[in-house]
C-alpha cells in the first residue's frame, strides 16, 4: 500500500494526468482515490468474480464484464 501511495505521489508530481492503481482492499481504494488516481483495479476480485460466474452454470467457458450489468459470455 505505502508503495502505491508513494509512486501515485511521484507520478502526480510530474504532472502525469492518468494513474491507474491495483488496490487490495476498500480501504486502500478509498485512499488512492484521494489522491485522484483515475481508476482503481480489484485484479483477485475481478478474477474471483469471473470464476464464479463461470462455476455457477456449465454452460459458461468464459465470462468478462464490461460494464454495470453488461458482460459477455462464451457459452
């Protein structure tokens, strides 16, 4: 977490417009979205997700979200 912290502060400082941050709990989202990062990626949590939805019907091979209640399905 510090090391996010500090590389989205470097980034900031050279004035970089887009930051991107991989978060590992809310808390630490909530933390990086202080800082004005653009976007904050759950990787674990999306892949938990998609495996999920996968494992509840096998007639899914493969799922990806795309938006709010939007995905596509490989059936």
């Amino acid at each position: 977490i510090t090391a996010s912290i500090l590389a989205t502060l470097a980034l900031r400082d050279v004035a970089v417009s887009d930051v991107y941050a991989k978060v590992i709990s809310d808390e630490h989202r909530r933390v990086m979205e202080k800082l004005g990062v653009t976007e904050t990626i759950f990787p674990e949590r999306e892949s938990g997700q998609r495996l999920a939805t996968r494992v509840g019907s096998r007639a899914i091979l493969n799922y990806v979200r795309v938006g709010t209640g939007f995905g596509i399905q490989e059936m």
